[in-house]
C-alpha cells in the first residue's frame, strides 16, 4: 500500500485502518493530505487506476480538485463546491461528469469525505467516486454506502432518492 513518504503511518496511524476498510468495499477513492496548502493526493486505491486508466505517478502529483480527470463537460461550479468543502472542512457530495484518460466520459457522484484526529482538527479528505454512468454494470458498483455526516451538502439530491 504505497503512501507518499512523507505522509505515512507515523503521521496518520489511522491511514493504513481507512485504506483497509475502503479497499474491502470495493471502493475508488482517493486520500489527500490536508496538512499542506495544496491538499495532495497522499494514497490511491488501485481501483481508482483501473477505473480512470491513469498510472500511479499520474495521479500522485495531483490534489483534490482532481484536475486530470477534467473534461469539456466538467461542471466548474461543483469543482468550487468540492473546494468549498475542503476550506469550510465539510463533506460534501456531487454529481461530475469526469473523463477516463482515453477520453470517455463517466458520470460519477464524488464524496468528499473529512477525516479528523483525535483533537478534532482535518487531517486528511477522502474523495470516493461512484460511476453511476447508464448502462454500467450494477456489480461494479459497492454494494456498502458510506454514512454520511450531519454536514453533507448534497447538490440538492437526496442520498436516498436515487
């Protein structure tokens, strides 16, 4: 479970238990760091590889906003809502047209999803990402929703209602 160096277990001792978890479910998801300014992508499941077709130096020099997977039909206004998030540290759930690095399109929901230490304070996000592309097959998808929080922002959609 590669980390970057200067982010690993020593940092975060809990990083290694939402790798696990997350990677038990199936899930695509990215860890980023938020102790820097810049807020990098610290770990990424190898789902996230398979499910977008980047390589692993690719998406390690990237940060939350999540920029190569940016298209013509990215909605920039839901980009802001993700960084709304990250300075406000609440999460926050929205529907992105994103682009595969062949040029497909995938329409997927993108959880940003806070992760506090012990003294309360955002450590790290989570960004899940869920194809809810038509025609896609179900099993694909986790089947093990992620618990939202008291804060979510949803876009205007309920989780339950799709």
């Amino acid at each position: 479970m590669p980390i970057r160096r200067e982010c690993g277990s020593q940092q975060f001792p809990f990083i290694e238990a939402i790798i696990r978890k997350f990677e038990s479910q199936n899930r695509v998801f990215v860890i980023c760091n938020a102790t820097t300014p810049h807020v990098p992508i610290i770990y990424s499941s190898d789902r996230f590889f398979e499910f977008t077709g980047f390589s692993r130096p690719e998406v390690m020099k990237n940060n939350y906003t999540i920029q190569l997977l940016h298209g013509p039909r990215t909605d920039l206004t839901k980009i802001r809502q993700i960084e709304a998030g990250v300075r406000q540290a609440e999460e926050v759930l929205v529907q992105l047209c994103l682009y595969r690095k062949d040029g497909t399109e995938m329409l997927c929901n993108v959880i940003l999803i806070p992760v506090r230490n012990e003294t309360s304070v955002v450590v790290l996000y989570i960004l899940n990402f869920e194809d809810v592309t038509a025609g896609k097959d179900p099993k694909d998808t986790p089947s093990n929703p992620i618990p939202s929080s008291s804060k979510t922002k949803n876009d205007n959609r309920s989780r339950t209602s799709r």
